[in-house]
C-alpha cells in the first residue's frame, strides 16, 4: 500500500483536520515521508526511544501511535528529541500521531473501547468531553444498573494496569446508570460529568483536587490508568490495517500510570 494513502485513510477516518485547533499535538504524519510503500506497520501508545527501536527492530515501515513527539512546537532537534527522532529517519520510518482524534471517535476511539469493556449499551451512547466544537469521550448507560464496586473489578479484570490496579474513589452512588468516559487525563471534565447527570467519571488519571470535588458534588470516580485506558484506539487501527492486508505489530509497554 502507498504510504500516502495509509495516512489519508486514517485521516478521514479519525476526521484529523477537525481537530487540528484544539489539540497541542499536530495530528497525521508527523515525522518522516508519505512517499513509497508500506508493508509492515507498528503501533503502541507512546511515541518514545524504546517502542521507536522496537518498530524498528521488527522492520516496520510505518509506526502509529497515540502519543506523538511534538506537542506545541519544536525549537531544537537536540537531546532527547533527537534520539527519538533519528532512527525514524534513518530507518526510514514515518510516524503519524492521533491524539485527540482518537481519543473521540465514537467507534474506534480509547473512550469507546472502555466503554466497550463496561458493557455499555451501543445504541444509547452520545459523544462527552467536549471541547471546543469537538468531543473527546463518551457517555452511555449499562444494559441494567451496577454496582460501581463491579464497575472497578471490570476494568481492573480487563486492563493492564502493571500492577498498580484502579482506583475508585467512592463519593456517589452504589448503583451506577450513567457513565462518562474520557481516558487518559480527563479530571478536568468531570465539571460536565456533574452537569449532565452522570453518576461516575471513568478516566485515566488523577489530580489531588478531584477527591473533593467529587465527596462535594456526589460523584464517583473511577481513574483506571492514563496509559491502560489509551491502548484501544492503537489496537483498532491495528485491526483495521490488518483488514487492509499489512503485516502488523503491536508494542505493548504499560506504564502504571
């Protein structure tokens, strides 16, 4: 397959350009040429030295993930930023980034993926965490109420966390029907959870203020990992490449955090 035409798939897919305003990373092909073939890509998380060399090592010719290199600008190619940078170029391997937008996507999103977990029914889900003109989260409701204990067993069961297990900090009700997701760091919506009725935020990770807000609001929630909660947008990029007919890889490197 063309490189080029890889890249515009995931694109216009993860509506990439409608999020270019209000995402820090610059969105699609971020390191790296659209030019020639790809036969092998590799995804992961986290763009870093150590799942770089791993794309390399495995031959891949293209390496998707979540978390980019650059977020807000570049001034200098030196130190860390070179050492991550350098064997893409010299391996020839182009790096496209979707933060944001894959955050959001209603389908193949990381907020969709946990809501996939939790058993969320799919025809009751809206898009959550909006910001700007977009959303980067979901919201939706079980099949019948559940116990917000089970809820954390469920994702904890479910998620590699690297030992650190989810948290759940307990302000709201036993019996949860309305669940808000927004993966990674997604405390800062938890303002919206509370509008819209929500009885748990489901997110990544924490900031000390959030305990409060929560005990004075009535409102659970549930912080089951920053990267543990961003796997799933990578991995269904992966399975669509593997429909595609590329050879795929994924780079699994939990953080714990």
């Amino acid at each position: 397959m063309d490189r080029s035409d890889l890249f515009a798939r995931y694109d216009e897919e993860l509506r990439t350009d409608d999020y270019a305003d209000v995402d820090a990373s610059p969105n699609g092909l971020q390191v790296g040429t659209d030019e020639g073939t790809v036969d092998h890509v590799a995804f992961a998380v986290d763009a870093a030295v150590s799942t770089i060399d791993r794309a390399v090592a495995v031959g891949a010719d293209a390496l998707v993930t979540h978390h980019g290199l650059v977020w807000g600008g570049i001034d200098r190619v030196t130190g860390r930023e070179f050492d991550r940078m350098a064997p893409l170029v010299r391996n020839d391997v182009s790096l496209y980034v979707s933060h944001l937008p894959l955050d959001g996507h209603q389908t193949l999103g990381n907020a969709a993926g946990v809501a996939d977990v939790l058993g969320l029914a799919e025809d009751g889900r809206e898009p959550f965490g909006s910001l700007g003109p977009e959303h980067i989260g979901q919201r939706g409701h079980p099949a019948e109420p559940t116990s917000v204990y089970d809820l954390t067993a469920a994702l904890d069961d479910e998620l590699d966390t690297a030992g650190r297990g989810v948290r759940l900090i307990d302000a709201g009700p036993e019996m949860v029907e309305d669940i808000a997701v927004v993966t990674g760091s997604g405390v800062d919506w938890l303002d919206e959870a509370i509008d819209v009725g929500a009885d748990v935020l489901v997110t990544g990770e924490g900031k000390q203020k959030v305990f409060h807000e929560a005990q004075e609001a009535g409102i659970n929630v549930v912080l089951a990992g920053h990267y543990a909660t961003e796997t799933f947008g990578v991995q269904a990029l992966q399975a669509q490449a593997d429909e595609w007919g590329l050879e795929t890889t994924y780079i699994d490197e939990p953080t714990g955090l």
